[in-house]
C-alpha cells in the first residue's frame, strides 16, 4: 500500500471547489470540480462549493449564475454552498488576530512605490521580492494612519525558511521562504475596522472553517501552497492534504487556449455535447483507471475514482476523442430523450413551424447514427422541416442528360403514386423502386435512385430514399418529385 493511499483512511472527508466569478465556467475547471466530485463521493465524504468573492470590482453575478448553471447541468451537485462576501466578518476577526500576534502588519506604500521598486529588481535581474520597511511600525501608529489613508496588511515572511509538504499526486515539494516574494499581502485595510481578505489569506480561513481535508486543485496554485501552509503556522491552523492536479494541453502541447477547446462549459452545451460526454472525457484527462475501458457514467467513475492514478504529467485535449464519446451518447440514448434534447436545436435553426413530436422523433431516429453533436441535427436533416432549394445540375447522375433525368424522375413519380398510404413504409418502398430500378440503362440503380434523393433532399449527402420517402409521406414526396420535374423543365 502507498504512503498516499493510508492518508485516504481519516474520516469526514471534505473537499472543495472554489471558483472566482469574474469569467465563463470553463473545461479546466470543470476537471477540478468533477476530481473533486468523485473522490468525495467516492469516500462518502461532501463536496462544497465556495465562492471566491471578495474582489467586489471583477465579480459579476452573471458569472456566479454560469458557474452554477454549470455544475447543475453537469449533475455534480454539491453538499453545501458558501460565498465568501457573506462572511467578511469572519476573516476580519482573524485579520485582528494575526495582526496582534506580530505575525502580520501595515504597509503603506503607494502603488508607484512598489512597481518602481519591482522594476529596478527586474533591471538589476534581482528575484522581485518586498521586505517592507513597515514591519516595524506599531499597531497604534497604524491605526491612527488609517484614519486619513488606506493600507495593506502583509505576512512577515521569515528569511531562509524551509517549507514542505507531501502533495498527493507529486510525492514532497519543498519551497524556500526568500522565493515567495518577500512579504506578500493579506488583505487590504481601508480603514480601521474594514478589511478586504485576499486570495491566500480568505482560503485558508476558509479551509479550516469548512473543515476541509483535501485540497484537490489545479497544479497552477502549488506557489500558493507555501504561503497557505506559513499563514496556517501562524494562527495555529491544521494542514490540509494537497493534490495538484496536471494541466490540460493543447495537442500541440502547449498552454490550452479557446483555438483548441477552452471554451465555456454552456459554449459546449449551445454545440450540442451531452453532460455524459464531458464528464466521461474529462475524468480521463490525467487520470488513469487501469483498465481499456473509455466509457463510465458517473456512477461508475465514482467506484473507480482513485488520486494514486492521477498523472504528473500534462493531459491532452483531443476534440476528436470527445466528438466520438458524444456520438456514443447519442446512439445509446433513448429516443424520446434524445428527441426532447434537439427540438430546442431545431427551434434555435427556425426549422418547426409546428411541434409534431411523433414526426421529429422519426427524423431523428434516421439520422441517429450519424450525429456527432446535438447541433448537426439542423444542417443535416432541414429538408424534412421545408422545400430543399439546390441547383438542378445536382439532379444528374453521371452521364445522364436533362432530358434522361426527367425521364427517370416521371418513373419515380408514377411509381410511388401508385404505391397505397398502407403500404408507404421502407421495406415496401424499396422493394418497388428497386425492382423499378434495375430495368435502367445497365442495370445502373443510380440512374433512378440518385435524382430521386436529390429531388427529395436536395443534399449530395444524405440517408437513403426510402428511409426519407417513408418519414415525408407519400403526398409530400410525390409534391418534391413534381417540383424537381418542373425545375428541369
């Protein structure tokens, strides 16, 4: 058994994910709400949401209303809920604290002051780093300076300070305090009384309020860890467990960006990908479950979940991988769902005058195996919703002429006309016209059958005659063969 593995046995297991609102719910942190989804439920623990607030100017309730959205249509719902904005008073109490035990303290230097200081280090090629010169003030003389100015509360870093910690996924990291950037900030101080916690600092109340016991996030916040675990030492806080997840790549394997699939989480939703398909495609980026196996719901995903199989190493988004477990989905869905799922998709398109459940479900039905997303349903299957308009060149099958293929076309017609509404279904159809077909010049099917789908379709491409002679009917087939008739004409 691993070191890890025995870390997994305390009880009351409690992770989070904790999103700021200032952008789209995007793929990444999609990834670190379902890792942290599944090992909760896979350890009978909860999963919190948190919402990281404080930063008044960035956050935007459409944010906040995405991100939920998001993770409901996911089907990862969580335990318990949290803002940070409704619990200012919580962490101005702790900023007090933190300020009498010496641990922290006021900074007033302007703005100007630290990105001159910051730029003469970058100049020089110095690692930028601030040591204030406040560290010394007294509380007091603080105090009664903010009366007039506001100010920020910083940690005294401890010079040449060794800091470790066992991360669940990479084994032991170790930081040394003069990496940190020398004193960094807590909170701002606006006044006397008013605090604003910053990122680090709010996290770690936070944290140990809401008794988490894992922190499962992206590997991008392991330079925060070091100044967690030093604030965490000072107010005499316990550790949680950390594990850093791998990034997710482009192909190429560079910084994932929108160009190669970074896009928002309702984005994905709007192109029709399935809440099954995300989440079976992202459990598999950077976790391995020791198996050949590529399709789990969420139930099973939740048996196997295991943070000893997580990767260190980046994972690769491949939009191809993720269309074909879509298509998956789709072909393994019943069809009533299916169809309640792409009406909206059809209606988006302008393409249902009336909603005619039975008729939709037909269409949908024959162009079930081909669909990758719920979005395709439009481009491909339109003509069963309005009057194709194509070009009559597109009637010619091979070296056909006009004239033969308005022959060919008054065959079709008289043929289907003579077929009874009983007996208008696939199988009768094309027996029919294919007996009809073979008396074509050698014995050349498409000579029959190839302007008869383009009469009824107006698509290059497209499902079979018969299928689409059965779903249209017998009136509103025999009205497109007519028309391309009279377009040859």
């Amino acid at each position: 058994m691993s070191i890890f593995k025995s870390l997994f046995k305390r009880k009351d297991i409690r992770v989070r994910f904790a999103p700021s609102p200032t952008g789209l719910f995007h793929i990444g942190s999609v990834r670190s709400t379902l890792f942290n989804f599944l090992f909760a439920k896979a350890n009978g623990g909860k999963f919190i949401l948190r919402i990281e607030d404080t930063d008044q100017e960035r956050s935007k309730s459409e944010y906040e209303k995405d991100i939920l959205e998001s993770i409901k249509w996911l089907g990862l719902n969580w335990d318990e809920f949290y803002r940070q904005s409704e619990r200012m008073k919580l962490y101005a109490d702790y900023i007090k604290k933190i300020l009498l035990n010496g641990s922290a303290f006021y900074c007033f230097h302007s703005k100007e002051f630290l990105k001159k200081e910051y730029d003469e280090q970058i100049k020089t090629k110095k690692n930028p780093s601030h040591y204030c010169e406040f560290r010394k003030l007294p509380i007091s003389d603080a105090t009664r300076r903010l009366n007039k100015e506001s100010g920020i509360i910083r940690f005294k870093t401890p010079p040449d300070f060794e800091i470790s910690f066992i991360d669940l996924i990479r084994g032991k990291i170790n930081f040394n305090s003069d990496t940190l950037g020398g004193d960094f900030s807590l909170a701002k101080a606006e006044s006397p009384i008013k605090f604003i916690p910053l990122y680090n600092f709010a996290v770690v109340i936070d944290d140990y309020e809401m008794k988490i016991s894992h922190v499962i996030r992206g590997e991008e916040h392991i330079s925060n860890t070091p100044k967690q675990i030093l604030i965490q030492r000072e107010l005499n806080l316990p550790t949680p467990e950390y594990a850093h997840l791998p990034l997710i790549l482009a192909p190429d394997r560079s910084k994932l960006s929108k160009r190669h699939g970074a896009a928002s989480v309702m984005e994905y939703r709007k192109m029709g990908y399935l809440p099954e398909a995300l989440i079976n495609f992202l459990a598999l980026l950077g976790w391995n479950p020791d198996t050949d196996r590529e399709i789990f719901s969420l139930n099973e995903l939740i048996k196997k979940f295991d943070l000893n199989k997580i990767q260190k190493s980046g994972a690769i988004f491949n939009t191809e991988k993720l269309d074909w477990l879509n298509s998956y989905y789709i072909k393994n869905m019943a069809i009533d769902e299916l169809t309640k799922k792409i009406i909206p998709f059809l209606e988006k398109e302008g393409l249902l005058s009336e909603n005619n459940f039975e008729y939709i479900k037909k269409v949908i039905a024959l162009e079930k195996p081909r669909l990758k997303k719920l979005s395709e349903i439009g481009k491909r299957s339109a003509y069963f919703f309005k009057i194709p308009e194509y070009r009559s060149e597109l009637l010619i099958w091979r070296d056909m002429l006009f004239k033969d293929v308005a022959t060919s076309l008054k065959v079709s017609l008289e043929t289907i006309s003579l077929i009874n509404e009983t007996d208008f279904n696939r199988e009768n159809l094309e027996k029919i016209l294919l007996k009809e077909a073979e008396r074509a010049k050698n014995k050349d099917r498409g000579r029959l059958l190839w302007p008869l789908r383009i009469a009824l379709t107006g698509l290059e491409k497209s499902p079979g005659p018969f299928e689409i002679l059965e779903i249209l009917g017998k009136k509103e087939s025999l009205r497109r063969v007519e028309s391309a008739i009279k377009k040859l004409a």
